[in-house]
C-alpha cells in the first residue's frame, strides 16, 4: 500500500504528522449534553453501544496505519469525574454521589460521565517546533467553557499532554486559557495549520466565531459562538508564533446556526490544501485571498476547494461531515480524503466526492469509515483527531506505548471487548457496578499505555 508520510525530501526538515486519535472511553452514552450539535441533540436519551463506539474508531486507525499514515493514541479521560460532583453539594460514597446526582438532574450525571474527551480536536491547539520562535512544539489545551461536561476536561487534558510529551527541551505544554465565557476556546476544532510540507514554516488559521472585546452585539443568533477571537490571539501568543504568518478569520452566523458548532465541521485543511464550504467564513474572498498572500510570502501555492451551496447545501454539509473529514496526502502527491459513512448515503455528497476523485480531479481517493456511534453524539473522523507534528527526535523522546501498531491495535481491542459495555442508556449511570467496571479498565489501560499513575490522580 501507499505511504502517507510528508513528502518532504530535505533531511533537515524530515518530520511526520501523527493522527493522536481518542480512544472513545467505556462511559460513551447520548444525553445530547452539547446544544448547537444537531446530531448530538437528536440522539439525546437513546441507546449507545461503547464498545462498538471504541472498535469503530480502532478499525479506522488500524485502516490508515496499514497504508502508512502514522497514528498515536490519546486515551480517555477519568470518568465519572466525582470531583465535580462533589463540588455541586452532592455528599457521601462514591455510590451515594452518584444515586443523589441522578434524583437531583440526570444531566449533571450525565455531564460528569461524559466521554467526549475522545473527540480530541478539542484537546489543545498544536503548533510544531517549525512555526515556534523557540524552535519547541507548543500545546496550548482548550478550556472548552462553553459546555460543562466539557469545560471540565482541560485539567486532566493538560497532565495527559504533559505526560507524553515530556521533554521540556523539545515540549511546550501551556495551562489552558482562563475559562471566562469571552475567552471560550475549542481548540485545534478551530485551527487549520498550512505548510508545503510537515517539517517546514507555515501558517496557521485561526478561525473563531464571537468577538470578544469592543464588538457591537450581533442580532440573536440561534446558538451561541463557543471560540473567541481574543482566545484564540491568546494561543497565538502563547506559541510563540510569527505574527505575519497567522491569519484570523470569522466563522460566518449562518454556520453557526446551521450547526457548525466548530469550524472543522464546514473546513478542513492539509499541507497546501483548504477544502471549504462556501458559507464557512464571514468574508471568504477576503479572508481566501489573505490565505493565498500568506502561502506565497512562505514559498508554496494555496490550494483552495471551494464547495457551492448549489453542489452540497450547508444543511447536507452538516447532516453528513463532509467536512468534518480527513485530508491526507500519500508519498506520490495523491491527496485522500476520509469520510464518514453518512457522505456516501445523501446523494448530493455521494455525487459531489464522485466528481472531486475522477481522474484529474481535486481529490484522489475517497475513504469511508463507519462511525455511527460517534456521528450520533456529534463528532466525525476529524473531531477524533489531533494532528501533531513531530520529527524523528521529538517522537523518540516520547516513552509512552501511545504509538499505533498492530500489535497495539490487538491489545487495545481485546481490552474493548473484556471491559466495555455493549448497550449504555444515560438511566444506566447510576449503577455503582458501572463505576467499578470503568475504575478496573482505566487500571489496565494504565499499563498498556505505559502512563503509570494518570488515572490514580484523576
């Protein structure tokens, strides 16, 4: 098969982007938890399946590692997190938290069982040591504050990032930007990183949806912006970034209110490539013709994929993924494009991913995955991801077993099927036998991983 590796030939700028995907955690269930996710809120209160949810995103790993597509773990997050509990009054054993929370408002159980860490886009904004005046990798963990079951993850999230990436020579792992509502960022959701190649100088898009200081009110909108322009300036900053190849742009309201919740859901970019719906941006041929000045003040070409309402509407956009997908690049120059299921089945992206992968067209090869039972919570193959570039010494310098094979995909699949739960409703939650079940995996997972003592101080 094809090696999708950088097809950078300079010895000094040999680096790979690893796909850290999320391990989707054993308390996977839908309690439509994240209002402005359409999909999330349809499948709120119905049956979740957590080890189908887990193997589905294994089988996808394993695809692309077997075409040479360089993968990496990020497991899930501690969960139930007893410590919010805790913090909202709910008092007693770890079983009496739990029985108390589910009289009192099954949400707020809900939100402290959350697996929605395994949606790793949200995790941090990345930027490689390429792009950084220090020459370090920069982590920056998103605070996620917009939604609760989220704004509690970014704690654990920091520790984790700061366990695999160790080495302060070559790692930069930040505290999340302060949680105020103004200040609301979703991570690298929101971030599209564009570059001739992996290992050389790029430059970054930052995209956000609400303005946080000196902007007039906008009319009410039908949900609510979650990034923030001045958060993400902050990230910027933070990373140590050149200013005049970082671009801001904003996400147009029409998005938001369609659903595109963060912008990996109406674009998606990869080294020269931004694919795009036309209604992503508020000013796209003012912010595409920045982009293009940009790229070429850095030495390569933009190559923009412009989708019209006329080819997929936002609606169909949003229902699918289209755009909540994958791009990659194989060592020939053949672009790829991973897609969730759903694309194939609404005629109007079957046709359009029909077109785009004829010969000569924009895109190569057109690869589908099922992922159902994270499509029914809201997330797609990019939401599963966090892109990250490292080169040979940077990935040496990382002891965790977090690096994808073969073997770890048989390891981690036998642990699925001995330790999660085939059929999970949010009324299930509060069973104390569900408690113990995830406590003894997460141990395992311990072990398999090589993350001595992560859960033990969850």
């Amino acid at each position: 098969m094809a090696s999708l590796l950088d097809t950078s030939t300079s010895s000094t700028c040999e680096a790979r982007e690893f796909n850290f995907d999320g391990l989707v955690g054993p308390s996977h269930h839908h309690a439509g938890l994240a209002s402005g996710n359409v999909a999330s809120m349809r499948h709120r209160g119905t049956v979740s399946n957590p080890r189908l949810a887990a193997l589905q995103g294994l089988e996808k790993m394993l695809a692309l590692h077997r075409r040479g597509v360089p993968q990496a773990i990020l497991p899930p997050l501690s969960r139930p997190n007893l410590r919010l509990l805790r913090q909202l009054g709910f008092r007693g054993n770890d079983a009496a938290v739990l029985a108390e929370a589910a009289h009192a408002d099954q949400r707020l159980l809900s939100a402290a069982y959350s697996a929605s860490s395994m949606w790793v886009a949200n995790a941090a904004t990345v930027s490689p040591a390429a792009d950084s005046a220090d020459g370090k990798m920069h982590f920056t963990p998103a605070n996620l504050s917009a939604k609760l079951h989220r704004s509690i993850e970014h704690p654990d999230t920091t520790r984790l990032l700061r366990a695999i990436f160790a080495d302060p020579a070559r790692f930069v792992v930040h505290d999340a930007v302060p949680g105020a509502t103004s200040l609301g960022d979703e991570g690298a959701a929101n971030h599209t990183r564009l570059t001739a190649g992996h290992g050389l100088p790029g430059v970054q898009l930052f995209v956000y949806g609400g303005e946080t200081f000196g902007a007039e009110p906008s009319a009410r909108q039908r949900f609510d912006s979650r990034q923030y322009d001045e958060a993400s300036r902050a990230v910027a900053r933070l990373h140590c970034l050149d200013s005049s190849r970082v671009l801001f742009g904003k996400q147009s309201a029409a998005a938001i209110d369609a659903g595109v919740f963060h912008n990996d859901v109406i674009a998606v970019g990869n080294l020269d490539t931004l694919f795009y719906h036309e209604a992503a941006f508020e000013d796209e041929s003012g912010l595409i013709g920045a982009l293009r000045r940009s790229c070429e003040a850095v030495g390569f070409t933009l190559r923009a994929i412009r989708v019209d309402s006329r080819e997929v509407s936002l609606d169909d956009a949003v229902s699918t993924y289209l755009f909540n997908s994958q791009l990659l690049r194989d060592a020939q120059g053949r672009t790829l494009i991973v897609v969730p299921q759903e694309c194939l089945e609404l005629p109007a992206s079957r046709h359009y991913l029909e077109a785009i992968s004829t010969p000569g067209g924009a895109v190569d090869e057109v690869l589908s995955f099922d992922l159902r039972e994270s499509m029914r919570n809201g997330g797609g193959p990019a939401c599963l991801r966090l892109r990250v570039v490292l080169d040979d010494g940077q990935a040496a310098a990382i002891r965790a077993n977090v690096f994808f094979s073969e073997e770890l995909h048989a390891r981690l699949t036998d642990w699925v099927c001995r330790h999660y739960r085939d059929r999970l409703l949010p009324q299930d939650l509060a069973d104390p036998a569900l408690l113990d079940e995830i406590r003894r995996a997460l141990q395992e997972l311990e072990t398999i991983l090589a993350l001595p003592g992560f859960y033990a101080e969850s």
